[in-house]
C-alpha cells in the first residue's frame, strides 16, 4: 500500500512531468469507477500537486483568457492499494485509468492517468485535508512531534505501539513498512505498549554540559522513535524512482529491497495485530502480543522441479493422492480406465514374463479355501443321506396278508408250521 514516501514522490513526479504542459478540454472519468465526476473544462489550464501525509492535492488552475473563466479547482486523492500517476501518450492510455486530464494540441496529445489497479483510491472534487488526519511526518515535523506528545493520554495509545503507529490521527504517512523498519532500529517490542515507549521521549533532556554540536551529533547517532518517523521516510525519498508498490520498474524497487532491513525480510518473523495487518520483527513480540498467536519466521522457498531424463516419460510421473482398488468379482467396463491410475499405464503394466490371470465372470470360492464351511457342509450332506435312508427303510417294508408268505427266518428257511404256497 503506497505509504508517506509513495504519496510525495507522486506529487513530485506530477509537478516535473506536467511543469511544461497545457492540458484543455473536460476531464474524463472511467465508466466502471464509483467516484464521482468532475465538473471542470477549459480551453487551457496547468495542474500541479502537493502531498501531505496519505494525500495528495492536485489543483486545476485555468490560464488567463481561458474559456470559461471560473476559479482553479482542487482534487484530493488517497491511493488507496494501488493507486498512482502516469503521463502517457493520449492514445495509449492504461487499461486502469480511471482519471484523465489530456494536454492541449498540437500533437503528439498525452494525457496525465490516475491508475488504479484494485479500485480502492478516492478523489474528492473541491476537497480539503481530511480534518481527522495529523500533521504531516514529512513536511510538518515539528507539528507532528508536538500533536504526539501532548495528547499521550489519549485511548490510542493504550494499545501495542506497533497499532499506534498505523493511527493516521497521529501518524499521518506511516504504514506497515515503515512501522516495521522504525521499530526494528530501535529493537523495540512491536507488542509493547505504545504509552511506555512515548512517554520518555517527553521526559527527556539533554546534558546541559555539552556543548550544542555535541547535543546535536549525540542526537543523530541515538534517534528516538519520533524523529524515526521523519528520518526513515526521508530515506526512502532519497532512494528515487517511486518507493515501495507492486507496479514498479525492476531497478526501482531492487534498490528499495536492498534498503529494507525488516520488512519481509528472511529470517525475521511476523505476527498478526489486532486488525490482521502483519508486522515485521526480530526477537521478543512484546507483552501485549495477541493470545494464541505464533509467530513465524521468512523463509526462502525454492520450488524443487524434478529432472526428466530421456528414459523417463513425463507422463509416467505418479500423481497426488490414492487409487481405489476394484472389489473382486467385479468387473469393469470394457475400454473404461480407472481414475487413480489413468495416464499412469506404463507404469501399472505387468512384465511379459508374468501371465495375466484369467478371471471369471462369477468365481465361486472353494469349499476347501475355509475349512469351516467344508466341516458345515459335509455334516449337512450326511444328515441329509441318514433321512433319505431312513425313509427308504420305512416304505420298503412290506406289509403282511393272510395270503402272503411269511417272511424268511434269519436262517433263510420257512417258520416251523407253515407250509409253502
């Protein structure tokens, strides 16, 4: 998110490019944009900008004898995440220009683009400074030190300096880098109450027995946290190109990574704050660090790709996750691949040597497989003989008439008594 630096070097870059141009006609506005129009054409007029803050004013001023005559206007724009100013020729306009002021002929035209890519920026027509917002870290110091230290009892700094820090009532132009970085030099806890840290820079004074070069050389060498609001900012200034933001050219932002010591940096470690902005740290969170928060460490993660070689076939590289094996007795359907294993056939074929096989369309399982079916069935198989055969005894015995003969004795001869048919 453009931060203090961000929002300065833009208004830098709007007096330089446009400081020899002549825009005219009607400013023209993107349809897809929620901000509202604005109500300014004129025959000729310069524009300029100045930065405070997260702000920047950009006035409209009309030249003299321009048509109509009306008095200059002011926009004030907060970037939001992504917003930021581009001169580019007229016809080859960004594809995220929301806001367009085109220079007057002749030829080549170019036009003056406030770009945003996420939509988040706001313009103001006949805007002010927003009256909620401190004094400048930048451009009004010795205001912002004094707004700090007098209203210490103020609710805001009851909670982790590294919180305060993002109160724009108090800190205009800090952001989550910046917050990072200053803590960082000071080795201050980002959970530390932000009450404990301030209060001693009001109490503070110098030896009055050094001398003034001395009081102001031990000044620069040991910087409070306050004067880190305006000096670190300052440095990024003094880097050029446009600071910190993901629409950068490559030297630009190099140079600014080069300059972060603590900001996403690999190796420090980072923790959540009560608004899930991530802050940046080294050691000790401090005592106000949220409950239940772990905090991790940056690290630098290099993508392993694994090497193909010409006896491998990419293709035959196992995929994530598991295959679902087939119940038995099922079959699949024919040229029907299983899930889990499609595009891996290569490597689930079994060698030649090895016969696939065969199986049956119903295979039944073998009685000798289990030998407590064997033990059940062959008991079954003989209670069922034992009745067969007793019922065959029972009607194959024959039944007794006076006119039949009587049945051979267990010697094979007739009874005694009776004679034969």
């Amino acid at each position: 998110m453009p931060e203090g630096p961000e929002l300065h070097l833009a208004s830098c870059y709007v007096n330089t490019q446009c400081k020899d141009l002549v825009f005219a006609g009607r400013v023209e506005k993107s349809e897809v944009t929620k901000n509202p129009e604005v109500p300014f054409e004129s025959s000729a007029y310069r524009i300029t900008a100045t930065s405070r803050g997260k702000e920047v004013r950009l006035t409209l001023s009309p030249l003299p004898g321009a048509r109509p005559p009306q008095p200059p206007l002011d926009l004030v724009f907060r970037f939001g995440m992504s917003g930021s100013f581009q001169v580019v020729p007229a016809d080859a306009l960004p594809k995220h220009a929301h806001l367009r002021f085109y220079t007057a002929s002749p030829p080549p035209r170019r036009a003056l683009c406030f770009v945003d890519i996420r939509r988040f920026g706001h313009w103001e027509v006949q805007g002010t400074w927003q009256p909620g917002r401190g004094p400048c870290v930048l451009l009004e110091y010795e205001k912002f030190r004094e707004n700090v230290l007098q209203n210490l009892a103020d609710k805001t700094f009851d909670k982790p300096i590294c919180e305060a820090l993002l109160d724009q009532k108090f800190f205009n132009g800090i952001g989550n880098y910046l917050r990072a970085e200053i803590l960082h030099r000071l080795k201050i806890p980002p959970f530390e109450k932000a009450r404990t840290v301030l209060e001693a820079l009001k109490c503070w004074r110098p030896n009055p027995e050094l001398t003034l070069s001395k009081k102001v050389k031990a000044k620069l060498e040991n910087p409070d946290l306050l004067e880190l609001c305006h000096s670190v900012p300052m440095e990024v200034i003094q880097l050029g190109g446009k600071g910190y933001g993901p629409e950068r050219e490559e030297d630009d932002f190099s140079a600014f990574r080069a300059w972060l010591r603590c900001y996403s940096v690999s190796g420090m470690s980072c923790l959540p704050d009560r608004h899930g902005r991530t802050i940046w740290f080294q050691g000790d969170p401090g005592p106000l660090a949220p409950k239940g928060g772990k905090s991790r460490k940056k690290r630098v993660k290099e993508k392993s790709i694994p090497e193909v070689t010409d006896s491998e076939d990419p293709k035959s590289l196992p995929k994530k996750g598991l295959t679902r094996a087939r119940k038995p007795g099922k079959k699949s359907q024919k040229g029907s691949v299983d899930q889990g294993t499609k595009g891996h056939e290569a490597s689930t074929r079994r060698p030649k040597s090895q016969p696939r096989l065969k199986r049956r369309k119903s295979a039944p399982t073998s009685p000798g497989s289990d030998p407590g079916v064997l033990e059940g069935k062959q008991q079954l198989v003989a209670r069922v003989r034992k009745a067969r055969t007793r019922k065959g005894k029972a009607t194959s015995k024959p039944r007794l008439s006076p006119s039949s003969s009587p049945p051979p004795s267990p010697s094979g001869h007739p009874e005694p008594g009776l004679s034969p048919p």
